[in-house]
C-alpha cells in the first residue's frame, strides 16, 4: 500500500472517531445527570404508590376512581395491602354493580398469585379463593374489566378458618 494514501486514510479515519467518542462522552455525562435528577425526582414521587392497608380480614366499601392506576387496558386499578402468612386459606370478595369486577391477588414478589373475573354466581362480581405458599406482605387489586369504568365497591377479604 502507497505510504501517503496510508498517512491519509488516518487522518479520514481518526478524525470522525475521535467526534464520535466525544459525542458519546457527552452523552453519557449527560445520561448520568438525568439518572442523578430522575433517582432525585423518584425519591420525592415514591409517595405516590401507597397501597391501602388492609385487616386480614376486614370488609371495605370504596371507591375506583379515573385517578386511580390506568390498567393500559383503559379501566383503572387500586391496591391494597395485606400481611399474610404461610397456610393461611383466603376468600376475596368484590362487587359492583358500577363497573365489571376483576380481583388479583399479587404476592410478595410481585407475581401474580391467582385472579379472578367472574364469581361462580353468574354476575359480573369476582370472588376468589387461594392457599397462600408464602409468608409476606400481598396485593389486592381492584380493577375493572376492559373500559368499563369506575365506581363504587365493595371488597372483603376472610381468612378462612377450618371448620372444629
């Protein structure tokens, strides 16, 4: 190869190379300072998620609202929180007669742990029974099927007792 057409194509070559690096090291000055202002920003919104304290066993009537958790499904959601421990036989009881009901029950860990649409009586109310594996704090959530709305309700949730 030709020493001049060696000496020239550097130059072509390390000229662009060295843009690129700066701009990608821009980038990523830029990148870590608004993961610094979001974790900032997270730390002050984090309040934002509160899930509702729940009784092991209590019977609430609320409220799902349009400015409860969107769904992405067009209908919302609200989360209630549970302690809940290894053995423990659990019914969750939800009705309205405002929206179509759907329960779920989400476990420490987030996954979910079992769910209901539709009770056994026909209506469009969802009762739910499950066994729980795992000691830990759990989610109820609330919602309503599809974009059927908002509205009123009632959700009770028993820990079932063996019969003596």
């Amino acid at each position: 190869m030709n020493k001049g057409f060696a000496v020239g194509l550097k130059k072509i070559i390390i000229f662009p190379v060295s843009i690129l690096t700066i701009l990608i090291s821009i980038n990523t000055v830029f990148a870590q300072n608004t993961n610094n202002a979001n974790t900032n920003t997270n730390t002050n919104t984090n309040n934002l998620y509160k899930p509702i304290p729940l009784n092991s066993s209590s019977e609430i009537a609320d409220t799902l609202k349009a400015t409860d958790i969107p769904t992405g499904q067009g209908g919302f959601a609200r989360d209630y929180t549970v302690k809940l421990n290894k053995g423990d036989n659990l019914a969750i009881d939800l009705s309205s007669e405002n929206f179509d009901t759907i329960i779920t029950l989400l476990g420490p860990d987030g996954s979910t742990v079992a769910e209901n649409d539709d009770g056994p009586d026909g209506t469009s109310n969802s009762l739910l029974f499950t066994r729980i594996t795992e000691t830990g704090n759990y989610i109820v959530r609330v919602r309503s099927f599809g974009e059927t709305g908002v509205g009123n309700f009632k959700l009770k949730v028993t820990k079932l007792q063996a019969v003596k």
